[in-house]
C-alpha cells in the first residue's frame, strides 16, 4: 500500500519536444514531477503523486485537510 500526499506546484516548465515537467512541494520536499497527463493543471493547484507522475488533481481545500489530517497522525512534520 502507498500513501498518497497532496502536492502544490509551484512551477510547470513547458517543453514543446519533451514531457511537461513541474516542481512540486511535498510538505516541504520539492521533487520534479510528471504532469503530462494533466494538461489543464497549473501552478498553485494540488495534484496527487504517484512513481513520479501526477495522477489527479485535487481541490485546494481536501489538499490542506489531508495535509492537516496527516500531521496531526504524526506522518508529516508540523508547519512552521
């Protein structure tokens, strides 16, 4: 089993002869991910992440709650 953490783009680099690739932030990890199979996703959207590509989109709103939920089990460190 995996689980799945919400990611926020922070920036979608566009290359017109390659796989559209975009930084996101992962509770303070930043990793490049895929997100050719998301063409309508854009920076400061949540999407979910698995082996390197972005699967779905998700809304702002259950991205912060599961966040939430998540450091409140003790899986992600707490904001500062």
């Amino acid at each position: 089993m995996c689980l799945a953490v919400p990611g926020k783009i922070l920036s979608i680099q566009d290359n017109k002869d390659a796989l559209r690739m975009a930084k996101v932030d992962f509770a303070g990890v930043v990793k490049e991910v895929c997100v050719d199979w998301l063409p309508e996703v854009k920076e400061g959207e949540y999407v979910i992440v698995h082996a390197g590509f972005a699967l779905n989109k998700l809304d702002e709103e259950d991205a912060i709650e599961t966040l939430r939920i998540l450091r409140e089990m003790g899986d992600l460190p707490e904001q500062e």
